[in-house]
C-alpha cells in the first residue's frame, strides 16, 4: 500500500496503538512497540525472520520476539499473512479487522481491503451450514499493476 506521507502514517499507526493500549490498561512495552515499529517501517509484509535479524541480540530474543507479535496480532495491531508467513500493519486497529488482502505474486506487495459486502456474505454462508465464524481472513494472489507494467507484452 502507498501512502503520501509515510512518516506521518507511521506516526499515526503508534499513535493510534499506543491510545488504544491505554483505553484497553494494555501493556505497549518497549519490545512490543519495537516490534511494531519495524513492522510499520514501510508498507511491505515482514517476515519474522527478518524481524529477529533487525534486533539488537542482547536485547530481544525470538520467545519475547514472537509473544510481541502474539500481544500485537491479539490486539489487531497487525495482520498475518499465511500465504508468505509474515506480517503487516493493520491501517484501523479500532475498527472492522475482518479484512481481505490482495499479494502480489512478483513483489509480494500486499495490499489491505475491506468489504462489508464480502463479510456479509461470508458469514451467511456460514450460518447456512452452522458454521461458527471466530475469523475472517481471505488472501487474494494475483499480479499488482507495477508488475503488469514490467512485464513483456505478448
């Protein structure tokens, strides 16, 4: 996802996390907000991997790596991505988090969308063949149009 303003988004996005932790008496330690903070570092999906070789070593080590990223994905701070195993920035914390995702399948570029329409019916869907709904998350591969630009025409 492009934003105009990427120091300002970021800015937001901790802001926004840090308000709802205090709303909700959660703890925004300083290794959960590190976390956050690398994963707001741009708008591109991360790997936890690359997480862990962004840190100090001595500091943060993969446990308290992966319950920073447990406090965030419970608290719809972040996504997780399971097509490509990392994780992305949620853009509305406070809001609908049942979202679908558009990845490219060139640059792994990943793109968050959310339709009302799209839940809707899955959640009929569901409650069609009683189905208890706990999540909702669709993950849509395809070429992004920076891609299709690159590529050869036929």
């Amino acid at each position: 996802m492009a934003c105009k303003n990427h120091q300002k988004c970021f800015k937001e996005a901790v802001k926004a996390a840090e308000l709802i932790c205090k709303k909700k008496h959660l703890k925004f330690t300083k290794d959960r907000k590190a976390i956050f903070e690398l994963i707001w570092g741009s708008h591109e999906p991360v790997k936890a991997y690359d997480l862990l070789k962004s840190l100090d070593k001595n500091s943060l080590h993969p446990p308290l790596v992966y319950r920073a990223l447990n406090f965030l994905l419970e608290n719809k701070f972040i996504h997780k991505i399971d097509s490509i195993n990392s994780y992305f920035g949620c853009s509305h914390p406070d809001s609908n988090h049942d979202c679908y995702f558009l990845i490219c399948s060139k640059c792994y570029n990943v793109a968050e969308a959310c339709e009302d329409n799209l839940e809707k019916e899955v959640m009929l869907v569901a409650k069609k063949k009683g189905f208890f709904v706990e999540n909702i998350s669709l993950e849509i591969t395809g070429v992004c149009k920076s891609c299709l630009r690159s590529l050869p025409s036929s």
